[in-house]
C-alpha cells in the first residue's frame, strides 16, 4: 500500500512545487486557450485529472512488459484511447458542457502534462502512486486553469461561473476575453506564483511544453 | 543498430486492440443516448427558431409538439419544414448551412408564412472559438433576428445588415468580426434562394 507521507509528497509536488503550469510550463496551449470563462477550465481541468490520473495507471500496470523503445508509442494509444472516452461521456451525458468545450476536449491528448507525468513517473513507479501523481497532476493543471479563468471570465465579461456579479456600470476588458488577455494574465499569475513560492533548487525539468 | 523483434509489433498489437474494442463498446454504450441528444437539440432549436417556449417542457413534451405540428416537406431542391399551432400555418422552418470562420455552420431560420418576417434563427453545430465567436448561441445574439421584415423585391441579397450601417437590424459580436460575417452571409444568401424559389412555385 501507498503510505501517506509518500501521498502527501506526490501532492505538493504536484499542486505547488512542481506544479506543471507554473513551474514546469507545460500544458499551456490548453491553459491560454480555454481559460475566458470558469466553467470551460473547470470542466476541461476534470477531463485531464481523469485522464492524466488513468493514463498513469495504466502505464505503471504494463510499464514492465513494454518494450522500451515503443513505450512513447503505447503511452500515446492509452492516453488517446481515455480522452476518446471523456470526448464520449461528455457527448452522452453532458451535451451542454460537451458543445461549450468542442474542439479542447480532443485536444487533451496534446497536453504535455499527461504525457510528461506517465514518461517521468508512472514509467518508474508502481501503480498506486503513479494514480495518485496523475491526480495531483491533474489538480495543479485545473488550480491553475480556473484562477486564470477567474480573472479573465471577472475582468472581460464581469461574471463568474456564468453569473454577473458587478453592476451595470462595469465596462468589459474586451482585451481579456482575447487571446492577448490569455498571455499577459497567465505571464502574471506564474510571476506572482514564483514569488510567492521560490523555488527550491535548481530546476531539474529542462525543456518547455506545449 | 537495434534488433528488429516481432515482439514489440505483437505487444502494439495486442494493446491496441484491448483499447479499440474498450472504446468500441463504451460507444455503442452510449450511441443511442448520444442521438437521443442529438435530435433533442434539433427539436428544440426548431421550437426556439418558431417562437415557441419549450423551456418548463420535458424532452417528451418537445418531441411530441415536434412530431405532432412540424411537418417537412421536400420541394425540388429545397427541404423545409412547416410549422402549425393548432390547425393554422405559424411559419416555415430553413435549415441553413455554410463555411464560417473555423468550419461548417448549420442551424434553422423560420420565416413567417408570407415570408416578409423573421422569426427566429438558431444555430445547431460549428467550431466557432468558445467565448468570441461561439457567442452567436447566446440569446443576447439571436434573439436580434426576431420580427426583421424583409422586402421580397429587394435587388440585392442584403436582408441582413449589421448596425451601425443604415437600416441595420443587428449587433455584430465584438471581437468576432468574422464570425459575424459569416453568418450574415449564409443567412443572407439562403434568404435569397427561399424567396427565388418559393416564388417560383406561386407561379
């Protein structure tokens, strides 16, 4: 069984030491694209918990019967084979959500996170803990999203969650709403991220994302 | 060089189809609900486009107004739907369908039976970007297209015409110009082959 110090370590790593976002900046063609209104990150933060936390686990299953040069291979097919299944749940079951996210669900399967934690960890971990990483993983990814979202969906259309919460007199940041919005807000929050948190040691992730 | 081996195919093999044949029953699972939602939405964008409140009705109720008082109808090349409330023609549905900005647009327009009025027009499917362009679901937007009159003799195609041009009946969506565009012009353009063509059968 896992213990939980271990679970604990794999939390913080993910939601704030590693947090793939701001520390890793990884997945942020997904995090600029979706993040005008709340409720589209939260429910694409969702997609990716379930898909970066069962992607993992199944790598760790099979990691020691793959073969290691087409490992990157498998990982592709399981993680496209999860995110097809969040595409067909969202169709079947939520086809308001499913509409408002369109194409960003499919694009899961880009998202360098899912990718990134089932190379780096699942391929070396066993099973439970490689879930419980995908999880935490997948919760950094979604903190990030919806306070990015907070600010964007609050200051370019003055609502949150859909709901209006200023008066009349309150001018829409159109700017925010656009992609530029996106660049500038996510550029702040991952400086005041990195303020706030420093950084340990030197950073052993190399490379950037998409 | 590496040693080709045929095990590695035969692993790749066997992984694939474990998550082929999983995702292949997941969605025969869920195949019917998925068009059960499908055809709600259509029966529902066909109530909207007609004027009809459909929002306190069950998926059943909206159904049966459907199968019971919306009637199509195929004339030469044009498939349309007419509209009833009670016994007496309310309206004739279009479906619409073009190119926008980032893929195809499909949705319904109604005209009124004398076809010099809008009633509503309503938007069923396209990838226009969430937020910006996919704003023309918003009822904020569609709601404008209700009551225009249009002039069947008019000589050019522009029954559309964004504020604040003259005579313009609608907003544009700020920050989605194109898609704007776009909409304008298929609206535009199918408005002008229901007027030839359902002229050309008075005659």
């Amino acid at each position: 069984m896992i213990k939980l110090k271990e679970l604990k370590n794999i939390f913080t790593r993910g939601l704030i030491k590693d947090n793939p976002v701001y520390r890793q900046i990884l997945g942020i063609c997904s995090a600029l694209a979706v993040t005008n209104l709340m409720i589209n990150s939260l429910v694409m933060g969702i997609g990716l918990i379930f898909v970066s936390s069962f992607s993992s686990l199944t790598v760790s299953i099979i990691r020691k019967y793959t073969p290691k040069h087409i490992r990157m291979m498998v990982q592709t097919l399981i993680i496209s084979a999860y995110v097809i299944i969040v595409d067909i749940i969202l169709k079947a079951y939520y086809p308001n959500m499913s509409e408002a996210l369109g194409p960003y669900v499919g694009l899961i399967i880009t998202n360098c996170i899912i990718m990134g934690r089932c190379e780096s960890f699942a391929q070396k971990n066993p099973p439970l803990s490689s879930f419980f990483d995908g999880i935490a993983c997948g919760f950094g990814y979604t903190f990030v999203l919806v306070s990015v979202a907070f600010f964007r969906e609050f200051l370019g259309f003055g609502t949150l969650f859909g709901f209006s919460v200023v008066g009349d007199w309150w001018v829409n940041w159109i700017f925010m709403i656009m992609p530029p919005g996106a660049f500038f807000m996510m550029a702040i929050l991952i400086w005041v991220a990195n303020s706030l948190v420093p950084a340990e040691e030197e950073s052993i992730v190399t490379g950037g994302g998409h | 060089m590496k040693k080709f081996n045929y095990s590695s195919i035969l692993f790749m093999l066997v992984i694939t189809i474990i998550f082929t044949s999983a995702l292949a029953t997941i969605h025969q699972l869920t195949k019917d609900q998925v068009q059960l939602n499908e055809e709600l939405k259509e029966h529902k964008s066909m109530l909207y486009v007609l004027d009809i409140p459909f929002e306190n009705k069950t998926a059943i109720e909206v159904s049966n107004i459907r199968t019971n008082y919306i009637k199509e109808i195929k004339k030469e090349s044009l498939i349309y739907y007419e509209g009833f409330k009670g016994d007496t023609l309310i309206g004739y549905i279009f479906p619409i369908e073009g190119d926008a900005v980032w893929g195809y647009l499909r949705g319904f327009i109604s005209l009124s039976p004398d076809l010099t009025e809008i009633i509503g027009v309503d938007f069923l499917s396209h990838n226009e970007t969430p937020g910006l362009g996919g704003r023309i679901d918003e009822l904020q937007f569609k709601q404008q297209f209700r009551g225009i009159q249009i002039d069947p003799d008019q000589e050019d195609e522009n029954y559309i015409i964004y504020k604040p041009n003259p005579n313009g009946q609608v907003d544009a969506i700020s920050g989605a110009t194109g898609t704007s565009d776009a909409v304008k012009r298929i609206i535009n353009k199918k408005l002008e082959s229901i007027l030839m063509e359902m002229k050309g059968g008075d005659n």
